[in-house]
C-alpha cells in the first residue's frame, strides 16, 4: 500500500481521474517525446464520455498545445480492458507517429498499465484492517501511530499542508457566489447556508454549517479551485466538511485534527488498495462513500473511539453508501455531486455517533465492505460508471454541457 501522499493530492479540480490524471500524463508524455511537430490524443471510454464536462480536454491542451497542435480523439463507445478511463498519447512527425503511450487515470490522480501498474513503492506492511486492529490490541497503539510508523515523522508536515489547503478552499467557497461553469446554470450555495446557519441554534446549527462546509469545498472543485482530492475531486468536500466543523465546534488543536487526517487516510487507503475510488470503475460508492468512512473514522477518533469503534463508524458509513452510481448530469461534477457531497458529510457524523453509543463490536467488518463494493462496482452497468448515459444524467431536463 502506497504513502498517503498518493491519496491525498493537492492540485485543481473538478475530476482527480477525468482532470488531474491526465494532465498529469501529458506532462510525462511531453518529457518522452521531445521534438515532435504535433500531438494526437485518444480518449476512451468515461474518459471520453464525460470528458468535456470535466474539461479533460483543456486539462491536456493547456500542457501540449503550447508545444506543438494537438488533436484530440473522443471514443466514448470504446472501453479498454485495463481500465475504463484510457488514454493514448501520440507524438508525431511529417505525419509518422515517432512516439506512442498508452495510459489509464485510475483515480485519485493516479496513472497506471498494464507495464508499470504504480511506480510508487509499498510503505505499508498491513493492508487489512482487521490486521491492523489485531497490531493495535497488541501494541495499545493507534491507527495514526501505525500511519505515524509506516510514513515516518515527516508526514505530518505534508499532513499540515494538505489541512491547510482544505481551510483555504472552504474559506474561498464559503465567500465566493456565483453561476457555476458548465451551461446548466447551477448556482453556489455555500454562502446562503452558512449564513442561513447562524439563525440557528443546537443541531440545526451544526448541521447548516456541515452542509456550508461541505458545499464550499464541492464547488470550488466545481469551479476548477485549488482543493485536496479525499480520496478523490469529486468527493472532495466531505472530509474538510467534518474536519473544520469540529475544529471550530470543538476547539481541537491542529495536531489532534493531524492525526485525525492519518487516520482517515489508512482507511481511504486501504478502500483504494483493495478496491477501487474510481466512480468509473465502481461508481460513486467508491469516491461519497469512501469518502465518507474516511470522515465518519476521523470523527470518531477525534470523540475518542476506540480503534474498534472507529472501524465500526468507517465500515457504517461505506456499507450505506454500496450500490451507489456515478451519473453526473452532462458530465458535470455538479449534479448530484455537489449534494451527495453535503450529504454524506452529515452522515459520517451520524455514523461517528452510533459507533461511539456501541462497544465497537458488530457483525461485518470495514474489509468485507470494501471487498462488497468492489464486486457491487462490477456488477454495475457501465452507464452508471460516469459516462453520463443513464440513471440521473439520461433522464435530465438540463440542456446539454456547453
């Protein structure tokens, strides 16, 4: 299992797999191919399908066009077997293809084939949690001391970069107001919640802010902002949500709030590892809902849980999200997205609670759940795999992305 440097990426939104990755691999396709007179890029399957409204195009223009033209090529009909978000870059001259490489936007930002899988070595011995757990009855640690173990001290430092960033966009979210881009007209609300919030007292109070939290961070990843992928763009708004609403509800110190991101990450980590946070490989079950047991285990934590009622609260809160699909209407990681990020941060809260109320001790474990959604993702017709051609995204009123 990779370091959490691999899962919590900081860069522009609004899609970790359709934007981040593969701007990623223009760049290292530029590095390959020196020389060329122009570019030709195919886009497959998701990638293709939803690719204008989650400006993948303009993700890789903005790296080769200012080098050489560039053409791209929407397949949306053709899935490749490694993966459905592939790529194939060519580099060519007078007219020859001097330089090709094929590639998939596997989430998160992460790039893979069949050739390399992850460049990026295992740091992590244990890649279960129920092994973890064991580790943790024996050694009386917790999951951020095995993270803190596995990753070194050093971690922190990026960790405090990462909850930095994650303040910064809620705080731009929660001022900026505004019409979305995209063409379908949708509007910020993280501002009109917040305040709505403070005329409000108790649990409204704190559920207005969760939701103004939650929603200030999804649009501006929407918007093309500078956010943390957690685990992935499009789900980006759930974990902050909860992280800054108990360090201002609350008044934890920073570096209480640390290891409450180490420890969301481990859980993240392992979602990732032994399944998938791909919406187009397993759907939205695989970004909202792990993102949501990532929260749901950082606020438990953070409570006071224990390590088995942390893992309870984590396995709560992806189990409710099983069978969850990833069709965003027009393309767009706007609808349902931004909403299902709000949502799902209010559950995680309320998975916290109810794990905190029992004594850890339950009937399936966090494990099981991820190996469930990894089938569940497979069984899920494509076309609720972000291809924007069913459920939500087909039977749409909205006009098409322009």
């Amino acid at each position: 299992m990779k370091s959490l440097r691999e899962l919590y990426k900081i860069g522009n939104g609004p899609s970790s797999s359709h934007t981040m990755g593969p701007q990623k691999a223009a760049r290292l396709f530029l590095e390959r191919a020196s020389g060329a007179s122009s570019f030709r890029v195919t886009l497959y399957g998701s990638l293709a399908a939803t690719g204008r409204g989650h400006m993948t195009d303009r993700a890789i223009l903005d790296v080769l066009e200012p080098v050489a033209p560039t053409e791209i090529i929407w397949k949306p009909d053709v899935f490749l077997p490694f993966h459905p978000n592939g790529m194939l870059f060519e580099a060519l001259s007078e007219g020859e293809v001097k330089e090709q490489w094929t590639i998939y936007s596997v989430g998160g930002g992460a790039l893979a084939n069949e050739e390399t899988k992850r460049v990026t070595s295992d740091i992590y011995p244990l890649t279960a949690i129920t092994e973890i757990l064991e580790l943790c009855e024996t050694d009386g640690c917790s999951f951020w001391e095995y993270v803190e173990r596995c990753e070194g001290p050093e971690i922190w430092d990026y960790l405090r970069e990462v909850w930095h960033v994650m303040c910064e966009a809620i705080d731009r979210g929660l001022n900026n107001e505004g019409v979305l881009p995209g063409g379908i007209g949708v509007r910020r609300k993280a501002a009109t919640y917040y305040v709505k919030a403070k005329g409000y007292t108790g649990s409204l109070n704190s559920r207005g802010n969760i939701y103004a939290y939650a929603l200030a961070t999804s649009e501006e990843n929407a918007s093309g902002g500078r956010i943390v992928t957690a685990p992935t763009c499009g789900s980006s708004g759930v974990l902050p949500a909860v992280l800054f609403h108990l360090y201002k509800a609350h008044d934890f110190r920073e570096v209480r709030i640390l290891r409450a991101l180490a420890t969301a990450g481990l859980f993240g980590n392992i979602a990732k590892e032994k399944a998938s946070i791909s919406g187009a490989e397993v759907g939205c079950q695989g970004e909202v809902g792990v993102a949501c047991a990532m929260a749901a285990a950082a606020a438990c934590q953070l409570f006071g849980g224990t390590p088995g009622q942390i893992e309870y609260a984590a396995e709560m809160a992806l189990e409710h999200h099983l069978g969850l699909t990833c069709d965003p209407v027009c393309g767009l990681v706007q609808v349902p997205c931004i909403e299902r990020n709000a949502v799902a941060a209010a559950r995680a809260l309320d998975a916290n609670v109810y794990a905190i109320y029992s004594d850890g001790n339950h009937r399936v474990s966090y494990d099981r759940v991820v190996e469930v959604m990894k089938e569940t993702g497979h069984d899920i017709p494509s076309l609720y795999k972000e291809t924007a051609e069913g459920g939500l995204a087909k039977n749409s009123h909205l006009s098409p992305w322009k």
